[in-house]
C-alpha cells in the first residue's frame, strides 16, 4: 500500500498513540497479526485494551475500525445494508465489511454486548476461511490478507445469559489485561493526565486501595481511565479530595454505605 492512499485513509491513525507496554504483548499481537491469527483482549474497563489496539494499528500500518457493541448491535449492523438513495436502492458496506475488503484491523468493543446472530457472520472470519458472507447480495468475500479481527470482553461483567461461547472463544488467541503495575500505572497518569509524579502515584494509591475493596460489594475497581480523570480535574484547579469524589467514588457506586468507605481512603490520603 503506497503512504499516499495510507494517508488518504480514513481510518489510518497518522500520529503514534502513547502506550505503555507491561509485558510481552506487542510481540504476541505481531506474532498473532502475522500468523493472520484473531485476537481477543479479556481485561476490566478502563485498563488499555482500546489504547493498545490503537497503538498496534499505528505500529503495523493497518487502518483501524471500531465498533463498539451493544444489546441492538445485529449482524446487518456490521455486514452493511441496501439504504434507498433518489429512489434507488444502493448497497452500504457495514464496518465489518469495509475492514474485510481493505484489509483494516476490526475492533469489536465489548462483543458479549452484540446480538448473538453477529457469531454467525464472525465464525467464518476467524476460521482458515477467512470469508465473510453477504446474503443479502449473494456475496462471499474472501478477507484481504492484511484483515484482522481483535475483540475485547470484560471477564468481570459476564453472567450466564451473556458470555462468549465456547465455539467462539475458541478462535481468538487471548491476551489478557489488568491494572498496570504501580509504577506504570503513575507514568500514565502522570502523561495522560499532565499531572506531575507525586500527585499520580497519590492517585494510584488510592485506586490500590479502592480495588482492594472489591469483595465489600464494589462489581469493579477504580480504572486507569478513571485516574486519568482525577488527574484532569485536578490540572484544572480542583482540589484533591473533590477531583477524587467526583472522578474516583461516585462514578463507581449508588451505595452510601460503600460511598463512606470510599470518601474514608480519601480522607487517609489528604
Ligand atoms: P479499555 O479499552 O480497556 O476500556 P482504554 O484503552 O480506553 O480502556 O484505556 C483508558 C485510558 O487509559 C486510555 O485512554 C489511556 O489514556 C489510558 N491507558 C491505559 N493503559 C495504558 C497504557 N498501558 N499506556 C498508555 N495509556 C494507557
């Protein structure tokens, strides 16, 4: 592909996105792009799996196609559909379809969410078919070679009702994710909040805390995109306790009784 249509694409990401790598998993997403192997990245929200998509997308050269699933997400939504333009009918590629064609990373946000006839059209793309089909125009299509499928799927949030079946978790090499490590964590903070070291190892003090308290009732811990929160707020002159209610506590839980231990790891802290 020339840099002159790479440019031109939509969905190519032209400046390199920050991110932290915390453990080998550049190399396992190069090795598993290589080998035209799907991807799925299992992790809690806010800990970096859409960062390092984003990232990877830029580091290989690939366009990136987001979607992020949701319960009224249908096959047809991904595929494409026949919309009536000045009283003709023309054929719209779904997202899916346009990163199959051009050969762009597709990012299926949260895939649990989606309807479960969006597996159907999947299977055969992460299989050695590597085909998409298109009923509705009768069409198959054979997946550019540089296609690759990457979904996200937050372990913690699965019931029975909504979980990945085994024939579908089969397909994917997995990549899991969590919090970074303290340290790293800080250094996000730090450079994704423009905030200075000290303040963001407060915060990610306090997020250790925060998910510490997991098992009294919270369904997740403080994320980094939270933190990251925290840190805007205070660069624009809140104070640190308020930043942190609003950006740390309050978005976590409805629960007083939960809210008073958690404005309690505050109050340490200050
Ligand atoms: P997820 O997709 O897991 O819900 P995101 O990728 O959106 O989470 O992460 C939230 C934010 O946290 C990102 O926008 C980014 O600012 C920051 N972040 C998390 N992990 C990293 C990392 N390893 N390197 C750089 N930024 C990170």
């Amino acid at each position: 592909m020339s840099t002159n249509s790479e440019s031109k694409n939509p969905y190519t990401i032209q400046t390199e996105p920050f991110y932290l790598a915390t453990g080998g998993e550049i190399e396992l997403f190069e090795a598993a792009s290589t080998a035209c192997l799907p991807v799925m990245l299992k992790g809690p929200t806010g800990c970096g799996k859409t960062r390092f998509v984003e990232h990877m997308a830029y580091r290989l050269k690939r366009p990136l196609i987001t979607v992020a699933c949701h319960e009224d997400l249908f096959a047809s939504d991904l595929i494409g559909r026949y919309l009536l333009k000045d009283d003709e009918t023309v054929w719209v590629d779904g997202p899916l379809t346009r990163a199959v064609r051009m050969g762009a990373i597709c990012y299926l946000d949260e895939i649990v969410e989606a309807r479960k006839d969006t597996t159907v059209v999947i299977h055969p793309l992460t299989d050695n078919r590597r085909s998409l089909s298109i009923d509705k125009k009768g069409e198959v299509i054979r997946a550019h070679p540089d296609f690759l499928m990457v979904i996200s799927y937050n372990p913690g949030y699965q019931s029975v009702l909504k979980d990945l079946k085994q024939s579908t978790r089969q397909r994917f090499v997995a990549l899991t994710f969590d919090y970074p490590q303290p340290e790293d964590e800080a250094r996000i903070v730090a450079t994704e909040g423009q905030i200075d070291p000290d303040t963001a190892m407060r915060l990610v003090t306090l997020a250790s805390k925060i998910r510490n308290i997991r098992e009294q009732g919270l369904t997740e811990g403080a994320s980094t995109r939270l933190l990251i929160y925290a840190a805007n707020l205070i660069g624009s002159g809140i104070a640190f306790k308020r930043a942190c209610t609003a950006a740390l506590c309050q978005p976590l839980t409805d629960d007083d009784r939960l809210q008073e231990t958690l404005n309690d790891l505050i109050d340490d802290l200050v």
